[in-house]
C-alpha cells in the first residue's frame, strides 16, 4: 500500500469544507478502491495530526489473535491539517503553471 498525495489532498479538501462539523467515510468513500486504503490514508493523517479521527474498535487497541477490522467513524481537520493542505494546494498550483 502506498500513500496517494493526490487523495490526501483531497480528502483534507472536504475536511477543509466541512470544519467543525467534522467529516464521515459516506463524505469520502468515493475517493477509495477499498476500506483498507480508506483507512490507510486516514490513519496516517491521523498520526501526522492533520485530522482528529475516530476509529472502531479503537485503531490498534485490539490485541486479539484475530483482532476486529478498523473502521473509521468521524473526524475533522486540525489547524495543522489546514497549513500542510495550504502547502499541497501551492504545490498542485505551481505543477500546473509549468
């Protein structure tokens, strides 16, 4: 599994437009192939702390031999979030200006 810059952007856009409300994975589904990726991709905004993101069961807190899949519920943009969006955003302009 690789990291798409292109979804990141993306999905840091709707969260962007949603705000305080936050986003759900029904805002965002049409982004992915696949839950996996889906949760892929936010888990890793998550850890950056770009998003706040809500988890079931709890994202790695399930230590069973068989451990449940991870869903994601919720979650909405942080302030760091928006500045490195800011810096995708800049970057998608200067790659279509050249």
């Amino acid at each position: 599994m690789q990291l798409n810059r292109d979804i990141i952007r993306q999905v840091l856009e709707i969260a962007a437009e949603k705000k305080e409300a936050g986003f759900e994975e029904k805002d965002i589904a049409h982004l992915f192939n696949e839950e996996y990726d889906l949760v892929f991709h936010l888990d890793y905004l998550n850890e950056k702390g770009f998003i706040e993101g809500e988890f079931t069961p709890g994202a790695y807190a399930a230590f069973a031999v068989l451990p449940q899949p991870i869903h994601f519920i919720r979650g909405k943009i942080t302030a760091k979030g928006l500045d490195y969006l800011q810096g995708l955003q800049q970057s998608v302009k200067v790659a279509t200006q050249s």
